[in-house]
C-alpha cells in the first residue's frame, strides 16, 4: 500500500473532498491520526488496537483508509443496524466524496435472509404460530416474489418477535446447501458470491464467530478470506466470540429438528406407509429429550455444570434416542429426500454436540446450563480465547485492527489509556500497538458528573429502593429526558414499581415493548424517562435534548457467580493475577464507560451524568474508576444538577456554579 499520510490530511482538511460534499464540515485531529493509524496497520503485519473517543469520526477514518489501500478488508460491526449504516450510508458516501470505483458487499447471518426452499412449502399451507400476523402474509409473498436481497430488514413492517420468520428462513443446520433445489437463487449464497468478488465486505460480530466456528470444525464457511479485518464495537468481541467458539444444545434446537422432521416426513413418506415407524421415534425423541432438560428447569438463569453431574442414565437415553432417529431417517429416505436426509445429520450432530459437552474432556472449557422459562441451554465455552484467535485470525490475517470508543480498562500510572486488559483477553502481548484518540468534545462544558452520598451501599436490602427515591429527585430537575440504566432486572423492577404514576413525565419501562419501539417512543416524546438494563447500555444513539441526564444505578460489576466470569476468574488465580484487580474491575470500566457514553453524542448534547454508588469514593478503587470517566465537573451537591438545569444558572453560561461542593478523591476541586 502506497503512503496516503498526506492524502489523508487533504481529504479531511477544510479544503478537502469531505468539506466540499457535506455541510458544516469539521476537520478534526483526532480523525486525521486515527486514519493515518490505520493506513499504517493495512500496510504492514500484525494486530493494531485504536481507542476513538465519541465524536472523533471513527467510521470514516476506518473506512477511507480501507478503500485506499486497495486491499480485500472485512470490516465487522457490532449490529446489523450499524451494518445497514456503514453500507448504505457511510460507504456510498466514501463511493462518492473518492470518485474512487470499489466494490462492497453486506453479509449477515442466514437467518436475517428468506429461505426459498422453506418458504416454498410454508406457502403452500401458511400456518402461522400467531393468528394476528396471518394478515402479513400476501404482502410477505409479494416482497418475496420481487426482492433482490432477500434481507428481512426490507420488511419494515414485520415485528421484532415474528415468530413464523424462522420457518421461512434456515439455520446453518437447515440449510441444504448446494443440494438445495433453489441453490442458484438462494439470497445466502447469492450474498457469499457478492462477497467474494467485493473489495470491503460488511459483517457483523455473530457472524464473523459463527462462520470461524463453522471453519473450525470443517468446510462450509461463508465469509470469504481477505488481507484484513477491521473489528468495530471491538469492545463486544470477547463476549460474542465466547458464545460461538465451544458447543451449545438447547430444547429449542432439538424442537427445531423434531418439527422439522415431522413436516419433511409427513410432505415425503405420507404415502409411502412409512410415516408410523417416523412418528413413533419422533415421540420417542421428544420424550427422552423433555427428561433431559428437566433436569436443568427449577432456577433461571445460568448454572455452572460438573462434568460428573452429565453423566446420567437420562443424558444417555437422549444420545440413544438421538441415534435412532438418525438410523430411521436414513431407512426411510431415498436420495431425492434431502431435507429429510439433512435431519438426519442434525440429529447426528447434535448427539455429537450433546457428547463432548458430557465428557468434559478440556479443561480450557467451562460448561453451564441456562433456563429462560421453558427453554433450557446446555454450553460450552472456552475459557480463554487467545489461543483460537491466533490459530484463526491473527496467523491466517495479514492486518487486524480492533477499534472502538471504549477499549482501554482504565488509565496508567502516567494517566495514559491503559491497553493491558483488552491485550489479555484478545491473546495478544501488552506491548501491542495501541493508542487512544480523545473524544472532540468539551466535557468541561457540556457535562456534570453527580456523585450522590446515599448513605447506603448497593448491596444493601433497601438499596433500590433509595436509588428510585434519588431518581425521582434528579428526574424532576432534568425535566424527564432522562435514562435510568441498571445493572439487574432486580432493581429495574424494584425502581420501575416505586416511580410508576409518582413522574411528571412519560415513563417507559424495558420490557414493554420492543428495544426499537421504546426508543422511537423516547425520542419522539422529547421529555421521556427510560428504565432500562443491559441491552440500553451501548448501542443507543439519541442525540439532542430528548436525553439530557444518564442515571446508573451502581458500577456494572458482572457476577462473580455466572459460570463464565467464575471459570476466568478461577484461571486468573492459578495464573498468579490479581482477578478483581486486572480483571473485574477494567471489564466494570469498560461496561460504565459505555453506559454513560449514550449521553454526549455531539458538539451541541449537554447533561448529566449521575452513578449512585459510593464505592468510588469509599474504595480503594474509586480513583481509578473516576480518573477513566470524561473529564468533567464532579459533584456530590443536589444543588449543582438544579443549576446545571437552571435556564438561569446552568449550562448557558458553562459547567454550573456551587457553594457546596466538595471534591472528590482524584479531583482538585472545579474539575479537570
């Protein structure tokens, strides 16, 4: 790749190509280094991480530097709402501003893209699991006569929990591949060859794992092999890389296959009087598989499993069943009987799966089981994911870059972005190339950090409801506009209880209703409060004064409890390594940081950012916490958020006046 450095100056300079296409251009420093890093990580070798704070204009200083380097670049993304944004907002901009001809390609996963085959016999007798979305059906039917793309996505109409979506589309499992009578014309396939013949192509994080779990295992992979890789939202990519790269059976997946196998034998075999022998198995299967998941029903959420406790006479008879289904299957079937035959593999696998969860055989994985309701989920999961990441992305990559607003765990000694934490877990060593670009914005001016003295500490019973009590308080000075994130469903539902009919405010709760239908509720309201945990956290862009103040309950510590976070943090201590310290307490600064990085979005978003624990300023660790935040006014003084809101006092004339203030550990008094 030939040196751009001084291209890159000129394209994002005032009299650049950028400046002359789009209104109210900004040149920013923080873009032009980060473009100039990235330039440099494409044309060398090795892994690179970038830290670009908010408002640096990350995606175009990934993306401009990719299409110059003339190299075949993935770029994977967080969500496919991002990836709908890089390729058909940022990259035709790019297309565009260059006039440089390229090539790009989007790929999701398979079961965002109608499947012919399946949706061929759906529509022969639509049968659809909710009454009330039969009315869908005509303009399903002729969305799929015309598409080009087959993406669900074009169904805007369709809602978040269309239940029929998954007998019109196919899993990995489902998908019959080139012996499908639809192959050429399948949306899937016709995506991969896009891709192959694309310059950048445009995943997600769930399917780039799923796809290197695929490869991993054998052929029949769908992303095609580039010279690189850029990670976006690399923050997420430890925990979604954790859920694709071990083994998982689920009742969902096995109900999946029984009715699979039900349908395909009754449409094949009905006149062939073989369907009785099927049934009969089928039951069979159905019955040892409800005795097997019952053993995990009875507490929801996730449970660390002993190998020993896998080994059972219940666990056995699920394997057999699971065998015999396949041999009966393969029986009956003739070749012309693929999808029939292709249930027989899934029965095979999913034995095998079922197996090597059993025997336990690696100790570099931990297994645990998960109840939601009626659906249970046996896992296993590796415990470190250096080793694979080498063997599989770093040694078979020419670049890999990993980028995000939050990477670093914290600062260093000398107040430097500390890169250890995300090298530890990546695999990578922590001299590995790694810098922080700052955020644009003048935190000094447009934020407050308000560090209430509650008197109570989280753990404590009455905890929640202290905090609905301090909600309700600052929720009255920000005039609504406002989020309340928490971190458990527990407090939510303690905070949402004790505030419901006592705000002058509307009030929307997660949970009823869509993640996408609560925040055009929000924004449209202009004047909402949100109570919301985990999947409000990151992710969310409301720009504006519709959100004016961001509310976090206590500092976003993960449980050492789940099986995951108690497996790493078991391996930490045998390794000699402080794991609160190295470990908890950066994964805690990462998940802060991005909570309440949903508040300052632009040069104009000004507000409140408020955390109701007093750990940071009675624990060893409140400093190091604190000095990672923006670096904005602290207070622990009500007084100064009714100023910070004053249209009087506040944020008119800058960060707002107190009498009473009182600084904070790692604070001289005003801020820094």
């Amino acid at each position: 790749m030939p040196d751009v450095s001084g291209d890159l100056l000129h394209l994002f300079s005032t009299e650049g190509p950028f400046a002359r296409a789009l209104d109210r251009w900004q040149p920013r420093p923080g873009q032009v280094r980060m473009a100039e890093a990235v330039a440099a990580c494409l044309s060398g070798l090795g892994v690179s991480l970038i830290e670009a704070g908010t408002g640096t204009g990350k995606t175009l200083a990934y993306l401009v530097p990719a299409v110059l380097s003339g190299r075949k670049v993935i770029v994977s993304t967080g969500t496919r709402t991002l990836q709908d944004q890089l390729f058909y907002k940022d990259l035709p901009l790019v297309r565009r501003v260059l006039g440089i001809a390229f090539q790009a390609a989007l790929l999701k996963g398979r079961t965002n893209y109608l499947c012919l085959h399946r949706f061929d016999h759906f529509d022969r007798d639509p049968q659809y699991p909710r009454r009330a979305n039969a009315g869908l059906h005509e303009r399903i039917r002729a969305w799929a006569s015309g598409t080009a793309t087959g993406d669900r996505a074009e169904l805007d109409q369709l809602p978040d929990d269309f239940s029929a979506w998954r007998l019109m589309s196919a899993t990995g499992e489902q998908c019959l591949g080139q012996k499908c009578e639809r192959y050429d014309d399948c949306f899937v396939f016709r995506a991969r060859r896009s891709a192959l013949a694309a310059d950048i192509v445009v995943v997600n994080h769930h399917l780039f794992f799923a796809d290197l779990a695929v490869r991993m295992r054998g052929p029949g992979e769908v992303l095609p092999n580039a010279d690189a890789v850029i990670f976006d939202e690399a923050h997420q990519v430890e925990q979604v890389a954790t859920l694709f790269l071990g083994r998982s059976v689920s009742s969902g997946r096995l109900a999946d296959l029984l009715s699979d196998v039900e349908r395909e034998g009754a449409r094949t075999h009905a006149r062939k009087g073989a369907i009785k022998p099927l049934q009969a198995t089928l039951e069979g299967a159905r019955m040892s598989g409800e005795a097997f998941f019952r053993l995990f029903r009875g507490r929801e959420g996730r449970r660390r499993i002993e190998h020993s406790a896998l080994r059972s006479e219940v666990l056995t008879g699920a394997l057999d069943q699971l065998a015999r289904l396949a041999h009966v299957i393969e029986g009956i079937s003739k070749t012309a009987d693929e999808a029939l035959l292709a249930c027989a593999c899934r029965a095979r696998e999913m034995a095998a799966d079922l197996l090597s969860i059993m025997e336990g055989r690696d100790a570099d994985q931990v297994t645990w089981s998960e109840a939601r309701g009626d659906q249970v989920t046996l896992t296993s999961a590796p415990i470190e994911l250096g080793r694979a990441f080498e063997e599989m992305i770093f040694s078979q990559t020419r670049s890999v870059l990993f980028t995000s607003a939050t990477l670093s765990g914290g600062v260093d000694a000398a107040g430097e972005p500390d890169f250890n934490f995300v090298c530890a877990r990546l695999g990578l060593p922590p001299g590995a190339p790694a810098f922080a670009v700052e955020s644009p914005f003048n935190y000094a001016r447009q934020a407050l950090l308000y560090l209430p003295r509650l008197g109570i500490l989280p753990d404590a019973p009455a905890f929640a409801e202290r905090a609905a009590e301090e909600i309700a308080r600052i929720v009255a000075a920000s005039r609504g506009r406002a989020f309340a994130l928490f971190t458990s469903h527990r407090n939510l539902e303690i905070a949402a209880s004790r505030l419901s009919g006592r705000l002058d405010y509307p009030t929307l709760v997660q949970g009823e209703g869509s993640k996408s239908a609560l925040l055009e509720s929000f924004k449209a309201k202009g004047n909402a409060v949100l109570l919301a945990t985990a999947s409000f956290w990151e992710g969310v862009d409301v720009p504006g004064p519709a959100l004016s103040c961001v509310i976090v309950d206590k500092l976003p510590f993960a449980s050492p409890g789940d099986p995951i976070e108690e497996a790493r943090i078991a391996r930490l201590t045998e390794q000699g390594v402080n794991p609160f310290w190295e470990y908890q307490i950066p994964q805690a600064i990462l998940s802060l940081r991005q909570g309440i990085g949903r508040l300052i979005r632009n040069e104009q978003d000004v507000g409140v950012l408020a955390l109701l624990d007093e750990r940071v300023y009675l624990r060893g660790y409140g400093p190091r916490i604190l000095a990672s935040l923006p670096p904005c006014p602290r207070s622990s003084d009500f007084q100064d958020v009714i100023r910070f809101f004053s249209p009087t006092e506040g944020i008119v004339g800058g960060p707002p006046r107190s009498s009473g203030n009182r600084a904070l550990p790692g604070q001289a008094r005003g801020g820094d």
